[in-house]
C-alpha cells in the first residue's frame, strides 16, 4: 500500500510523535522511509541592501553552517530512532527551503506514497502568525498525507 513514507520533522516534541508514528506504520508495512528536515531562510532587514529584507543566503551565507549543524543532529537522532526498529531509512536536509514547498517537492521526486508529518495543533492568532507547514502540505500534495497530533 505505502512503499515509501516520506516523515518530516523539525526534531520538536510533537514532530517526535509524528516520527514515531510513521516509523511505526513503515515497520509493520514493511515500507522504505525517507526523514526530511528542512531549514528555512530567514530575512533579516538589511539597510545595505536598500532596506530590504534579505534571507541570510543573500548575506554572505548567513548562518548555513549552525543550520546544517542543527539538521544533521535532528536527522541522526531520528535515524537512530529508525535504526533501532529495523526499518530501513534515508535521511534528507533541504537546506534555505519554506518547509511545505521543500516536503511536497521532496515526496514528488522521490516517488513517495504517504507523507507522515504531525501538527502543532494551533488555531486562531497562533496559527495565524506562525503558520501551519502542515495546513500547507495537505493543501498542496498530490500525494496522501497521514498528520499525527
């Protein structure tokens, strides 16, 4: 049914749960899993740049190296997690990506059958203001996706 689950995680607490989850099922599906982290730009107002706001890519770099740091870390604690059950897993950082965009791109390419990821869970002003990534996948994906709460 699902040959290939695709689990996105930030390396929070709920995406934990979301982790765990698709693990799960991968295991008693006997499915390949691909763990996805993506790191997005953040702008920052540069009165260099005309007074614009910019993505740190655009300075230079930015701080590349502390995000890739921080994704490697999230993704071996999760293959870790995945190695520990048995269930054969590839790890993927989409680095200077929006999160939603980079996990429905990444599910197409790679031909997933499911996409597991969980949800905060917010509403209102909240959500609001910090956005849903996972509100924005099932809008966008072609490709079913299992949310976790």
């Amino acid at each position: 049914m699902y040959h290939h689950i695709l689990i996105s995680t930030d390396g929070s607490e709920t995406a934990t749960k979301g982790l765990d989850h698709g693990l799960t099922l991968a295991k008693a599906l006997g499915s390949k899993v691909t763990i996805i982290t993506v790191t997005e730009p953040f702008p920052v107002y540069a009165a260099a740049a005309g007074g614009a706001w910019v993505t740190p890519v655009e300075m230079n770099g930015g701080d590349e190296e502390s995000q890739k740091e921080l994704a490697d870390g999230i993704l071996k604690s999760a293959k870790e997690a995945a190695d520990k059950i048995g269930v054969p897993t590839e790890v993927l950082h989409v680095p200077n990506a929006f999160a939603a965009e980079a996990i429905v791109q990444s599910a197409k390419s790679l031909e997933c059958s499911l996409i597991c990821m969980s949800s905060h869970g917010r509403r209102g002003l909240g959500r609001l203001l910090l956005g849903s990534q996972t509100a924005e996948v099932l809008a966008q994906s072609p490709i079913p996706v299992l949310v976790v709460r």
